[in-house]
C-alpha cells in the first residue's frame, strides 16, 4: 500500500510542475497567448478601439 501512496504523490506533483511550468511559458509570450479566441482573433486587443466595439453593441 505504501508504494501505492508514493506513485499517487508522483503522479499529482509532476502533473502541478507540468501545469505550472506551461502557465510560465504561455505568460512569457503575452497576454494574446492566454486568451481563448487567441486562434481566431483577427486584431491584437491592444489596437482595438472599445468605445466603438460597445458603442456597436448596444446598437443591436
């Protein structure tokens, strides 16, 4: 049982290091890395122009 425990605590430490060691490189590359639309995003989210996106919004 002990070396059951032991390849438990193996298993969800090195699965905390791989999760932290890709949030560190996905944060070195900015903050369009991290975004979900990041695939699809047609313009960079720092020369977007957000009064004109909500002022588009709330027209509809």
């Amino acid at each position: 049982m002990h070396l059951v425990d032991i390849m438990i605590g193996l298993i969800i430490f090195g699965y905390a290091g791989y999760s932290l060691v890709r949030f560190t490189k996905k944060a070195k590359k900015g903050k369009c890395a991290t975004c979900e639309v990041e695939p699809t995003c047609k313009t960079a989210c720092d020369d977007v122009n957000w009064d004109h996106v909500i002022a588009e919004a709330l027209k509809k």
